[in-house]
C-alpha cells in the first residue's frame, strides 16, 4: 500500500511539474483543436446518444396507459328463444349486431428480477465509454497538435541554416569572381561553388515545400495557420524506470480507460444474457364504456378491470443458454486484451525511453562536432583568401557546417518528438 501511494505521489507530481513548464501557445492551440476539429462534434453528440439511450432504458420503469376506441358488427348473433301459449314464440337476443367499446388501460411491471435493472446498467456503460472516447480522442489529438507545432519549428531552424549556410557561399562566391578577374582563380572554382550554391537552394525548397504542408496540417486541426514557436522547449521529469512509467499509463492513459469500459460492457452484456427467461409479473387495470350487457344490450354501460399477469418461459430453444455462453466468450476475449495491451505499452515506453537517452547524448556529441565543423570553416575560409587553401576545401567545411548543424537540429526535435510520445503513452494531459 505504502509503495502504491509514493508511486501515485509521483505521478501527480510529475504531471503537476509538467503543467507548469508547458508551452502556453501550444496549450492554446491544443485546446482550440477540441472545439474546431469537426470530429468532436460527432464524438459530443456520441455522448448525447448514449445518454438519452439510458434515458430511455430507465422509461421501462415507468407505468404504461393506453385509450382504445372500436366497432364491429357480427351476424348472426346468438338468441335465446322461449316457447309460449301463443302460436309465436318468445326469442330475445343475447348480444348485439353492433358492438361499440372505449377503454382505458393501464399497465405496470411489478417485478421483472432486476431485467430493466440490467438493460440500464448496461446503457450507462455505454454511455460511459462515449465519454472516454472523447478524452482519448484529445489525447490523439494534442499528440497530432504538438507534432505538427515543433516540426513547424524544426523546418523553421532548418531553412534559417539553409539560409546562413547560402549566405556563406555566396559571398565566397564573391570573393572566387574577384580573384577570377585578377588571375588567382578559375572559371571552374566560380562554377563548382555556383553548383553547390543551386544544391543548397534546393534544400531550401524542399523545406518550404514541408513546412507549407505543416502549416496546412495545423490550420487543418486547429483553424490556425501560424505559429510563434521557436525552441524546442517540451520537456518531462525523468523516467527512467519503464514499469514505473507504464503504471502511469495504466492509471492516466485513456486508451487502458477505454479497454476497462468494454470489459464492463461485456459484464453487462452477460448480465443481461442471464435475465432471458426470467418470469415478469405485471399489474393490469382498465375501465371504459361498451355495449353488450343484458337486457338492454344495445346501451353503453360503464365497466372496469384489474388484474396481475405472471408470465413464466418454459422453453426457448435454448437460446438463452447459448446467448449466456457467447457472452461469456466476448468477456473473456475483451479481457485478454488488457495483457496485450500492457506488452504492448511497455514495449512502445521502453522504445521512448531509448531514444530520449540516444538523442540526449547525440546532441551532447553534436554540440562539440558543431564548434569544430565552425572553426575549421573559419580557417579554410582565411585560407582561402590568404591564397593558401583551394576552393574544394572551402566547399567541403561549408558542406561539413551544414550537415552537423542539421543533424544536431534533428537530434533535438528527435528528442522532443520522443518526450511527446512518452507524454501520450504515460497520458500525461499537457495541455
């Protein structure tokens, strides 16, 4: 018990810490996905159906009353004919040609052996899947959100690298045309740095080609068709220990929320298969007006009825039996799934685990190759207008710049990206 309660005390704790280093415009931008995404609407009204089904299951509780009006004409009818003195005997008739009645009825399961009882129970696990799903749904959702919002700041950092990256070798390029005009260069060293200058040009095209495609996904998603971000900044508090992080998903992932609802709604399910062939008793009452009654059958009378009706099934086919063993059958597949999806998320949080660590210490490693792709671009690029260095040097540590700087830049959006899948796996509400 002690080990349980440290173990929610710290997943609250590292949900609170998170909350509060959050990105607000992301938050933002999450929140207003829930309300302009159209999915969301349908998922709402979902749970408007379910409520207004266990509604409507409860009504079964409830007394039913009914008026009924008729007529109908019957020939012959029977008399009853008495002999006399005289030569014409005596006949009377017992009921009418023309028959009139106007009822009133009224109805009420007195006991049903909890079968209404059930039906309710079972719409109310309905409706209680209809609600999750709707969180687990934001949970996608603010996942989709927050991918699309840092790969919008990933390409964002990338063509400005692209950009600082072309600046450099156009203004080598430069230099290359001057030294060509006094005799120190070739016409070929102009052209190898114009053809590196066009690869990294379209490098940038292709980024602005997918950051056009994000900003079309958010604005997609959120209604929103920009975005201020501009670091990296989504962070958790440590996890290193995966069955502890999977405790977590156990207790906050809406996924597992939604597997335990379809688990009720199989008890409920064999639940409800139990109650066919239970007997019911119902109390019946009715009053009204017919004609018919002796001796002036032709007159409307007033009338009224009561009575109990137990009504016992005796055979069925056996349906019921088999109806209760196809619902035991779905029980316990449901709750299989419960297994796999544990493995399954332990295997999902542990992969998250491994690439926060990698990444973590890729960029440590990135930082450093950086600083040094950067200097010796400075010394080949001095080098080469001291006339020491060739134009292949320099092209080569501005291609060397370039590629550590944008492979340090993916390790971090890498990391991020890892930080937000463990978020979700862990069903950490960020926003």
């Amino acid at each position: 018990m002690k080990r349980l309660t440290l173990l929610n005390i710290f997943i609250l704790s590292c949900t609170t810490v998170f909350a509060q280093q959050a990105n607000p415009e992301l938050k933002g931008l999450i929140n207003k996905s829930f309300s302009y995404y159209p999915a969301f609407n349908e998922l709402n009204q979902a749970i408007q159906v379910e409520a207004d089904r266990v509604s409507l299951t409860q009504a079964s509780r409830n007394p039913t009353l009914d008026a009924t009006g008729s007529y109908r004409y019957i020939h012959p009818v029977s008399k009853i004919t008495i002999p006399t003195g005289n030569a014409q005997p005596l006949a009377f008739q017992i009921m009418p040609n023309h028959n009139y009645s106007t009822t009133l009825n009224a109805s009420y399961v007195l006991w049903d052996f909890g079968k209404v009882k059930t039906d309710v129970d079972r719409a109310k696990t309905a409706l209680q899947y209809a609600r999750d799903n709707v969180d687990y749904n934001k949970n996608q959702m603010a996942y989709q959100v927050a991918s699309i919002y840092y790969e919008i700041i990933y390409l964002e950092k990338a063509i400005a690298i692209q950009d600082s990256v072309l600046n450099f070798l156009n203004a080598n390029k430069k230099d290359t045309e001057v030294k060509l005009k006094h005799g120190d260069a070739l016409r070929y060293d102009v052209l190898s740095i114009q053809s590196t200058v066009d690869q990294a040009q379209n490098a940038k095209i292709d980024l602005q080609n997918s950051l056009k495609k994000q900003i079309n996904l958010l604005q997609y998603t959120t209604g929103v068709e920009n975005c201020g971000g501009a670091d990296f900044d989504f962070t958790l508090p440590d996890m290193a220990d995966a069955n502890n992080a999977l405790s977590s998903a156990q207790s906050n992932n809406v996924e597992f929320k939604l597997l335990k609802d379809r688990i009720a709604q199989a008890e409920a399910a064999l639940a409800v298969s139990r109650q066919g062939g239970k007997p019911s008793l119902v109390a019946n009452a009715g009053t009204g007006f017919t004609n018919g009654y002796t001796p002036q059958i032709d007159r409307f009378k007033y009338n009224y009825s009561a009575g109990v009706t137990l009504s016992i099934p005796i055979y069925e086919g056996g349906r019921n039996k088999r109806q209760v063993r196809l619902s035991q059958s779905q029980l316990k597949e449901t709750s299989y799934g419960l297994a796999t999806l544990n493995n399954d998320y332990l295997k999902n949080i542990k992969q998250a685990l491994a690439d926060i660590e990698s990444n973590r210490n890729s960029i440590v490693n990135a930082e450093r190759q950086v600083a040094e792709a950067k200097q010796a671009q400075q010394l080949a690029q001095s080098r080469y207008k001291n006339g020491t260095g060739t134009n292949l040097e320099l092209t080569n540590a501005s291609t060397n710049v370039q590629t550590v700087s944008l492979t340090q830049l993916r390790y971090q959006f890498q990391l991020c990206q890892a930080n937000l899948e463990l978020a979700r796996l862990t069903g950490i509400a960020y926003w």
